[in-house]
C-alpha cells in the first residue's frame, strides 16, 4: 500500500504492508532509530512520538492511519549541534542511565508541557479549571506512561521541572 508519512517536517513515500505499525514504519522503513521498540503493548512509551503535537505509542499506531498527519519522533526536536532544551535538561540533570527509555521520556515530556501550558487537568490536579502547579506528583502522574528501568526517575524529573519554570532551576537540583 503506498502511503505519504510527514515525519519530522519532510514527506516520505512508503510502500508498506497495511499492518505495519507506525514504529516499524519510522525504524525500519524509514531508519530513524531514535524510537525506541520496548513492550510492543503501549506499556512502556518508549516508542513515544508526537502525531499533530500530542503523544502516541507509536507500537500500537498503523502507519496508514496517519497519512497527512504531523510525526515528530526524537529525531525531529534537536540535533547534537543544537540541543531541544528537555535534551539538554536531561543531559545537564543525569536523566538517562542506560538511554534506551530517554527518547520517549523526551517526547513524552514535550507534549507533557505543552498540556500543562494550556491547562489541561491530570488525574491528580487539584481543579480542573485554572492553571496547573507542576509538583512531582503531577509530574509522575502525567509521565506514568512512561517506564524507567534503571529508576532515573529523580533526573528525569528534575530536567522537566528545569525546563518548565527555567527561573526555578536551582530548585531542580
């Protein structure tokens, strides 16, 4: 099936079999490695992209269904010449041991700021209406889908916190 998937802000033609999941069409068809393939169930978020600025597990999305949408994957929100401000947060905080999880915590993370600027409410959020304090327990309450093996959870955490409230950075020490 031919297939036109905007990755990154460059279009690309595919032809793939209409089962391929939007994971295996971003690693393997179009090498960009950075999403990483961890449970393959959504349980994990390391395989987590933006699609039109929100966060999906990419192992649960078929590629063909997002024709016209916008996918942004690690690849897409800095360079190692020029860092995403939550890449070098998390570089500057120790937010990584082994990496594999870092991407999707990345990603995950973006989106995760933007819905906190727009106010949208977490399970825990005090209100729903009003602007969001970002605590640590909103903090692992909207990045819950997204698993630590090694338990960098502390840096994780702290590069977030950095770059949502910059003026407050020693506080994220």
């Amino acid at each position: 099936m031919r297939v036109e998937l905007t990755v990154n802000g460059a279009v690309h033609p595919l032809d793939i079999d209409p089962r391929t999941t939007l994971l295996d069409a971003l690693r393997h068809h179009l090498r960009l490695t950075g999403t990483k393939k961890g449970c393959d169930h959504g349980q994990c978020g390391a395989c987590t992209v933006l699609l039109d600025s929100r966060r999906i597990n990419a192992c649960l999305a078929l590629a063909v269904m997002h024709e016209g949408c916008d996918i942004t994957t690690i690849e897409g929100l800095g360079t190692p010449e020029a860092l995403h401000p939550l890449q070098a947060a998390f570089v500057k905080h120790d937010g990584y041991q082994c990496g594999y999880c870092t991407p999707g915590q990345i990603t995950s993370a973006t989106a995760m700021l933007r819905e906190v600027a727009d106010g949208w409410p977490s399970h825990v959020s005090p209100t729903l209406d009003g602007p969001v304090h970002l605590s640590d327990v909103e903090i692992s309450e909207r990045m819950s889908g997204n698993l630590c093996r090694c338990g960098a959870y502390t840096g994780i955490n702290n590069a977030i916190r950095e770059v949502a409230d910059p003026d407050n950075a020693e506080a994220a020490e």
